[in-house]
C-alpha cells in the first residue's frame, strides 16, 4: 500500500495542479450551460430543466443578425488573407525573395489591438471611408496577416528545397510547380492558419468596437446585452457557440497532425 | 589515374563549352529572344506586384494608420483645419499626476497578468507535456476551447461565479467558511482573476509547443548525471525554452496594456487602464489631439517597456550560455 503511494507520489502534484487549472478553466462554462436549462432566471436556485430558453433565442431576431454580420466578417478577412498568403507562395514559388519584409508583419504583434483600432479609426475618418462592416473587415485582416504571413514563410521554407528543383528539372514551369507542388504541400498551413484568422476575427472585440460604425457584430451585441444584466438566452447562445468552437478546434486538431502552427 | 581522370572531366567540360558556344552563334533565334525579354520583364513586374501585395496591405492599413496618430498628435491645426506648423501642446494637457498614474496603472496590471500567468502557464505547460501521457492531446483540446470562444462570453460566465448569489459565495456559505456573501466584483481581485483566465493560453501555447519539440530524454541524462531538481531547470529545461517563454510573456504583456474591457466590466470605476482612458477619449467626449497624442504618449511606454524586457531576456540567454 506504502510502496503503491510512493510510485504515485511523483504523478500526484502534477495531476493535482493540472486538475485545479482545468477545474479553473471549466468551471465558469459549465456553470454557463447549466443555468441555460434552468426555468428560472439566475439569481434564483436551480428549479427545473427547460428548453425555454433556446426556444426565446432562436426567436430573437438582432441575436441572429449580429451572428451573421459576425460569420460575413470572419469569412471575408479570412478571405483576404488567405488569398494575400497564396499571392506570397507564388511568389516564393517562382523564385522571388521575400524574407527581408516578413519583419514588418510582427508589428502587428508589437502594436497593442486598442491603439491599432485608433488608428484605423483615424485614418477611415480621414479618407472618408464610411465604418461599417468593411471597415471591420479590413481591421480583422491585419491581425490575421501578423500570424499568418510569418507562419506560413516559415513553413515554406522548412519544405524541401529539393522537391521544387526535382520539379523543375523535370520541366515544369513555375506555374505547374505553383500549382502541383506549392500549393498542395502547404495546403493544411493554409487552412490551419485561415481556421485561426475565422475565430480570431470571430471572436474580436476590441477592433470591432471601434470600426464598426453602427453595425453589430456578435461580440459587440454580447457586450451591449450584458450591460443590461444577466438574461439566460445569453446563455443559451453560449452552449451553441460552444458546440461550434469545439467543431472548429476538433478540425484544427485533425489538421494539427499533418502540419504544426502553434 | 586520377590525373587521368580529371583531364578527362575538364576535357567533356571543354567540349560541351564548345558545344554551347557553337549553339549560341548558330542560333536564329537570338534575335526573337530579345523581342521576348520585353514581355519577360512584364511578367516578372507582374510577378513582383502579386508577391508584394501582403506588404502593400500592410502598408497602406497598418503603418499609414499609426503615421497617421503619431502625425495627429504632433500637428498643430487652424480651427477651420489649415494646417499651421508641428507642436507638442497636444501632450501638455497630458503631464500630470492622473494621466502618468493611469500608464503606471496599466504597466502595473500587466506585470502582475504576465507574471501570473508565468507562474501558473510554464508548470501547466510542463505537466501537459511530459506528465500528460496519452491525455496530452485531449488536454490541449481542453485548453484551446475556453481560449477560442467569445472572450465577451468568458467575462459573463465568471459572473456567474463571482456574483453575490454566485457559485463561488454559495460554496463558501455552505462550507461555512464565510456567514455573509463576499462583494468579489468590482474589485482588483475579479479583474486579475479575468485577466488570468483570458490570457493564460497565450503563455501556455508558445511554452508548450517549444516543450514539446523538446527531447525528454536530456532531462533524463540530467538527473543521471547526478543533478537534482533545481539544476536540471536552470541549466537545461530553461535555456532551452527561454525564447517561448519570451514569445509567451510578449504575448500576454502586450494585449494586456490595452485591455480596457476587462476592467471596465470587472473593476467597476475605481481603477482606469489606458485602455479605458483612450475608449472614453475617442469614442466619448470629442477631444480629438488630445486622445490621440494619449494613446501615442502610452504606447511609446509600452514599446521603451518592451525594449527593456527584450534587452533583459538577451542579458538572460547570454547569462545562462555563458554559465554553461
């Protein structure tokens, strides 16, 4: 019995420590998803399971339309960024250099979110540029581009040089080697990173506050909802939004063991 | 025989030269090729426009936009919008004790995020790594999920729990550890205990993923050749994985300086961050310079802030290498 202790005893504090920052990490979201069975508003006690309030969700209007402003947001930076990264593949695909410039997308990283989220409300207004849904757009692609563009020069650089000479000494063109050989290797990097960008953007707050203008994303109706206090519909919305984080993490893991980005 | 041979290597290549020269100066179609070049060129023009189109973007939405604060801040404007000459009055309004308070604060609360989530982050990463066995992709999973759902999400369920009917109150009446409810909002407490649970992923992702790629059979060797605990963390694990510690500290610090919905929500209005400051400076009252020169004045803190911690990370790798 000792002997069956001390063979634990080294397994015991790490099991512990990871059990309590779970234990942290869950304990808010499940306590989220139980109160949105409950037939009763939150201050008071657990009463009874009740579907009620998905019913009351899928009956709001502004909640689904704030939803989709949120997926169109998320599609399009994602969109762009992905199409600017494929632009930058080509490029090294056919040659070109480009290692001397990847150091001014870490600025993204450098400059907090709330001070870019000025700035580009600066300049929108200067250009006259009306704030709406593009404008959001276009801010969700920059912090797409921070990670994405490095990311995935550094993948491209970790293939195998000598898969594009065998390519091109086989006489294919920088076209064909582009489009056979580029483009497919780095195709799970592609969809990995844009996976990111979508629920990066998504999940944005603070540069949609200041860009949106008078359109709403989901992140800006949440912060509105909860000013007025706690509803369980809030809730409700969250157990779905959850169910769609943990498809898109499931896919991001499956991709995960064909190419590392984290 | 090797002399042989090389001759007869440089021979094949003085012929095939040969060749070669022979083909240029029998070749008709020289003149074409020159006709050619000119659509070649196009193309590499082309070529370099679409491999420069990430940069241009990020020129024209990320760098025109910040030249554009720092340019606000510093000119001086007519009432009808002339431009007159530079001017640092817009920083004036700015020096004194609240507005340097309010940086201090936001310095203060990040520090004390970063180093919170350092202390609990790199175990967390450690343990996930080497003591998760065949749980460690699952237990990833696990963390990924909090971290990509709405972080407005995450501030409304820890309502749930800090509330004065919340779970946490009802645990501690039912324990009997406590006779009246405890007031957790509104306080530093709920808002640091907000700011760990949102950024802790940061720290552990960027740890985790540079342990992972990490050999655990060096730590074995460690403890084979005698060294304890505390050796084996400083002259291995650490030297080792101080450049992830470095991206994870970077990326929690950062977005923790201008987080100002956290506090906000949180700390109730007796603590301002600069994040709060520059919201109610630009999208409140209309103080245009004034907000903008702010929010420039903070972030050239922030970037001195972060040249600091980068020179001392650099003073660390070399302490550590050169102990080694």
């Amino acid at each position: 019995m000792l002997n069956a202790f001390k063979k634990l005893r080294p397994q015991l504090f790490p099991t512990l420590f990871l059990f309590l920052v779970f234990f942290f990490l869950y304990l808010p979201i499940i306590i989220l998803l139980v109160f949105s069975f409950n037939t009763r508003e939150f201050p008071a006690p657990w009463e009874g399971f009740s579907l009620k309030w998905y019913y009351e969700l899928f009956h709001t209007p502004e909640i689904w339309v704030a939803f989709f402003n949120s997926c169109i947001v998320g599609i399009a930076s994602t969109f762009i960024c992905l199409t600017l990264a494929v632009f930058m593949i080509y490029f090294l695909a056919s040659g070109g250099k480009i290692g001397k410039f990847i150091p001014i997308f870490y600025g993204n990283l450098i400059i907090p979110e709330t001070v870019l989220a000025v700035g580009l409300l600066s300049y929108f207004s200067l250009m006259h540029i009306p704030l709406g849904l593009l404008t959001i757009i276009v801010a969700h692609t920059l912090v797409g581009l921070g990670f994405t563009i490095p990311i995935l020069y550094i993948r491209y650089r970790e293939l195998d040089p000598k898969i594009f000479e065998a390519s091109q000494t086989l006489g294919a063109s920088h076209k064909q080697t582009f489009t056979k050989i580029s483009l497919p290797l780095m195709t799970p990097a592609l969809i990995a990173t844009g996976l990111v960008t979508f629920i990066l953007s998504f999940d944005d707050f603070i540069l949609a506050y200041f860009t949106s203008g008078s359109s709403l994303t989901l992140s800006l109706y949440l912060l509105s909802s909860i000013r007025y206090g706690i509803s369980p519909i809030i809730n409700a919305l969250a157990s779905i939004l959850l169910i769609i984080t943990c498809t898109l993490v499931f896919l991001f893991f499956s991709l995960k063991t064909k190419t590392r980005i984290l | 025989m090797l002399a042989k041979r090389k001759r007869s290597i440089t021979g094949e290549i003085k012929l095939s030269e040969a060749n070669l020269n022979i083909d240029k100066l029998s070749n008709p179609t020289l003149t074409k090729k020159k006709k050619t070049s000119l659509w070649k060129i196009f193309k590499s023009e082309a070529l370099f426009t679409i491999g420069s189109t990430p940069i241009i973007w990020q020129i024209i939405f990320f760098y025109i936009p910040l030249l554009i604060l720092v340019a606000t801040s510093l000119v001086k404007t007519s009432t009808s919008g002339q431009f007159i000459g530079l001017t640092l009055e817009h920083f004036y309004p700015l020096l004194n004790t609240t507005y340097l308070t309010i940086i201090f604060n936001s310095f203060g609360l990040s520090l004390v995020t970063t180093f919170l989530c350092l202390i609990i982050g790199f175990p967390l990463a450690y343990f996930i790594a080497f003591n998760g066995g065949r749980l460690k992709n699952v237990l990833l999973f696990l963390l990924l999920i909090p971290f990509w759902t709405n972080f407005i999400l995450h501030i409304y369920a820890w309502f749930f729990v800090l509330e004065k009917h919340g779970f946490l109150n009802n645990l501690l009446l039912d324990l009997g550890l406590i006779s009246s409810p405890l007031h957790f909002l509104n306080s530093t407490f709920s808002v640091l205990v907000m700011m760990v649970y949102f950024y802790l992923p940061f720290m552990v992702l960027p740890i985790f993923s540079s342990l992972e790629r990490f050999n655990p059979l060096l730590l074995e060797a460690s403890y084979d050749l005698g060294a304890n605990h505390r050796q084996t963390l400083q002259k291995i694990l650490l030297p080792l994985t101080l450049s992830a510690i470095r991206a994870g500290i970077f990326l929690v610090y950062i977005p923790s300086f201008g987080e100002f919905v956290i506090p906000e929500l949180m700390g109730g209005d007796r603590n301002f961050f600069v994040g709060n400051v520059i919201s109610l400076f630009i999208l409140g009252e209309k103080t245009g310079p004034v907000g903008i020169a702010f929010t420039v004045l903070s972030t050239l803190c922030l970037l001195i802030s972060l040249f600091f911690i980068n020179r001392f990370f650099q003073y660390l790798s070399k302490k550590i290498t050169g102990e080694a």
